[in-house]
C-alpha cells in the first residue's frame, strides 16, 4: 500500500518533510526524463513502513528525500538514465509498457538487510507495477547500479 510520502504528510519528521521539499524540483525532472523516455505517465508511490524505515537507516536519518530524488546521486535520477538507455530500443520500450499495465513506480522500503550477493537496488515488476526495492543496510549503496540495469532483464518484463 503506498504511502503519502510528501513534504506535506505532517506524520513524517520535520526534517524529513524539508528534505522531501528540497528534492521537490530534481524529483520532477527525473519523472519528466521517464515519462519522455517511456511515454508512461507513471504514478510515484513509496511502500513500506518509511518511518520505522527512516529510523533504521543509520547515518541517514531524514535524508531519504536526498536518497530517492537528488539530481546526481538519487536513485530516481540513475533509473531515468535507465530507462532513456534501455527504451532508445522501441522493441525494449513497448515491452515495458505492456508489462507497466498499472502506470506505477513504487518504490519498496524494507527493513530487512539487503540479501548476500544480491543487487542494492532490485529492479521488478508485479502485477504491473514497476518496483525498486530498498534495503535498511544498503539504502544508498551503489546507486549507479540501477542506471546500469538492462530493462530486459528486469524479471516481469
């Protein structure tokens, strides 16, 4: 279930409310380079507990507006270079938007440590919405790892 995860949900901290704001501008370019590379108007969802989330994510406390948006270093900005690479081939990008029925990126928090081996930032699709999920212990890991991504790959597509 998504959840209001806007500079204007009064149930997130201060701090956290600012920082979501602050990224406000970066978020909406990143969705606009998406929109263009996918023609997909997509919806942006986060799911999860965000603030058990935000309280577990040791040193970066409040930061997950820099974490999800920030124009060079946030997850959103390096899976819209993902998405401009991987649907230049027209091929790849009717095949994510038949797979992305439900027009949603979401992005997964968990509380649980990210699995030994696996990618930092995993990239699915489920009953048509587009996932990145995030790890407590790894939350702003090697964030250029989604750029790198081949959409074709991404299981459900």
């Amino acid at each position: 279930m998504a959840f209001n995860f806007t500079a204007t949900n009064k149930e997130l901290p201060l701090k956290l409310r600012t920082n979501i704001r602050d990224q406000n501008a970066s978020m909406e370019a990143s969705m606009t380079a998406i929109r263009a590379s996918t023609g997909i108007d997509f919806a942006l969802e986060v799911h999860g507990d965000v603030l058990a989330f935000n309280k577990a994510i040791d040193g970066y406390e409040n930061r997950l507006g820099d974490i999800f948006f920030d124009a060079s270093s946030g997850v959103l900005d390096s899976l819209s270079r993902c998405f401009s690479t991987g649907c230049a081939d027209d091929m790849i990008k009717e095949a994510v938007a038949d797979a992305c029925t439900a027009k949603v990126l979401a992005f997964r928090v968990k509380l649980e440590g990210r699995p030994s081996g696996g990618a930092y930032h995993p990239l699915s699709i489920e009953n048509g919405t587009f996932f990145v999920d995030f790890y407590s212990d790894a939350v702003w890991s090697n964030v250029d790892e989604v750029s790198w991504t081949k959409l074709e790959d991404i299981p459900g597509i």
